[in-house]
C-alpha cells in the first residue's frame, strides 16, 4: 500500500483512535513493544528518536498494559548488543526496528524473530525482507527518479554532475537507483558517486574533495538534506560559481525554507518524514490495543516539494 504525507498522518490518526476508544473491549494482558533505533547522529534521526519517544509516552499512557522500551543505538554494533539486550532482558511481543545498516542487523532481527517476536521493519529494509511482518517507510526510488527528472529537465539532459551515497542500505540502493536509472537515458555524466554517510561534516569534505578534482560540476545530488547542508557550505567557501543546482531529500525545514524562498540553487526537495516511525509504533501496538491486526507493506509517496507546495510540509517546530 503506498501512502501520501496526509494519507500516511490519517492512518496515524485513526489508528490512534482505535485504540483509544478499544480499551474496555479488549483483554489486558501485558504487552512489550521493543523500540530499535539509530541515535540522533544527524538531523533526520534526531527526529525519529524523538518521535519514537513520543510514540512510547503517548501509547503507556493510554495503555498500562503495554509496555514501550526505546533503544537508541549510536552504530550497527552497538545495535546488534541493543537487540540482544532487548530479546534477554524483555520477553518481547513486538519489534519495531530502524536498522543502522541492512546487511549486518538482518540476521540478528532473524533471530529476534524465531522466538515469536512480530518484526515491524521502518524505512531502511532488512535484506530478506521474509523476515518483516510489517514495513513503514518513504517511496526511495521515488525519492532518486522524481529528483532525477526535474534535474534532467532543468540541465536540458546535458552537463556533468557529481553525487552524494547515505550509509550502505536498502533504502540509499534504491535512492541510488531510481536516479541513476533516470540519469541513463539522458546526456548528463556522473563524474563520481561516494558515500558521506548522511552526515553533514563528512558531505562538507567530500564536496570539497570534489570541487578539487572536477573543474566542471553543473549539478551535485546530496542524497539528503543533512549531507546538503555540509555541501552547500563547501560550494560556498569555493566560491565556484558555475553549479547551477544542489538537492538532496528528507524534506528538513531548513531546506524546506530555501525551498520557499524560491532559492535558486535548492528550489526543490522531496518529502521523507522521520515521523514514520511514530505510525510504526502505533500501527504495530493497534493490535494489542485495538484488535487491528496490520500486514503489509506501507509507503508514503515522495512528490516533489516545490515553492507552490511546501508550506505543507513545512512543520517549523519539529525536530528536523
């Protein structure tokens, strides 16, 4: 099922209202729900830990009965021990995992799994997607061929452009995809695609790497807002003048703001909310709460946020 940013917040919504009106219905049984995720080390994830923190407090509250514990993991390593503190120490009826990297949490999720435990996977996938009883997450190829194409049109399918790859995952594969795909069938050539690992300073130093090797760039594609910024701020100290264009994705409203005010350099991103892993939350504790079992697959859309759109996904008090 594939969801837009209102569509995927009514979901939310009316999931939240199940449960909230199901309680004398259903049978009170204790329920843990372990909560697995990256630590804030960049913006988007500083939004997801702190929906997920939300999530917890909002569902305890309405629901003593079930029980909410949030694990925040600064690395893939320390996620995989996260995981197998949490099967140890809690007697798990539900996961909802955010994986730091796909290879190396899918088979310790496996094993999370074979005990009974329900996987819910959110956004970067798992790579045996068996594994997943529910997944939540944004449209990433989307993501890359939506921006891809408004590119191609605006650098009239020719030009040299140079690109920026998140961590080593299922969602920055198919980001990747989707615009190279795209980029296939027109004039323009990648100079060079690396990983900054969504990470502002490390996009800052491998823009400027960049800027140093290629005398020509007429675009650069970050990937995400985070690595953006850290792009834009190494363009800026070179003073190179002949980069018409610098996008990246997840829809930060720092970027939101360049995007309203019609900047000429970032007049465009694509919508890719950390708050899905709060209806991750609620769609998976529905079934204890509100006996609403969910299935599935779950994607938001990922349109292109425009000066003409984007006081709609501008949220100026969030996190990200």
């Amino acid at each position: 099922m594939k969801l837009t940013t209102k569509h995927a917040l009514a979901v939310l919504s009316a999931v939240s209202l199940v449960a909230l009106t199901a309680t004398s219905a259903v049978a009170k049984d204790n329920r843990t729900i372990g909560v697995s995720i990256p630590a804030a080390t960049h913006g988007w994830t500083g939004g997801v830990v702190y929906h997920a923190e939300q999530a917890a407090q909002e569902i305890e509250a309405a629901f003593p009965h079930i029980n909410v514990v949030v694990k925040t993991s600064p690395s893939a390593t320390a996620q995989v021990s996260a995981l197998e503190d949490l099967s140890v120490g809690q007697d798990l009826d539900a996961l909802v995992i955010l994986p730091f990297t796909s290879e190396e949490l899918t088979g310790p999720v496996e094993r999370v799994k074979e005990s009974g435990t329900f996987i819910t996977v959110v956004d970067r996938g798992l790579t045996d997607p068996a594994i997943q009883d529910l997944y939540v997450a944004g449209d990433n190829i989307a993501v890359g061929a939506n921006t891809a194409q408004w590119l191609a049109e605006k650098l009239d399918n020719e030009g040299q452009i140079v690109v920026l790859r998140g961590i080593p995952t299922v969602i920055d594969d198919e980001r990747i995809q989707g615009f190279t795909d795209v980029m296939e069938d027109t004039n323009i050539e990648i100079l060079d695609i690396q990983y900054a690992n969504w990470n502002q300073d490390q996009a800052f130093t491998l823009m400027q790497d960049y800027l140093a090797k290629y005398p020509q760039i007429d675009a650069v594609w970050a990937n995400d807002d985070d690595m953006l910024l850290g792009v834009l701020e190494a363009i800026k100290q070179s003073g190179r003048t002949e980069i018409q264009y610098a996008l990246g994705g997840n829809g930060m409203k720092d970027v939101i703001e360049l995007v309203m005010a019609n900047d000429a350099m970032t007049p465009i991103s694509t919508p890719y909310p950390p708050s899905m892993i709060k209806t991750a939350i609620y769609m998976t504790a529905a079934q204890f709460a509100g006996q609403a079992p969910m299935r599935g697959n779950f994607k938001l859309d990922a349109p292109l946020i425009t000066p003409e759109n984007a006081d709609q996904f501008y949220f100026p008090d969030s996190p990200f």
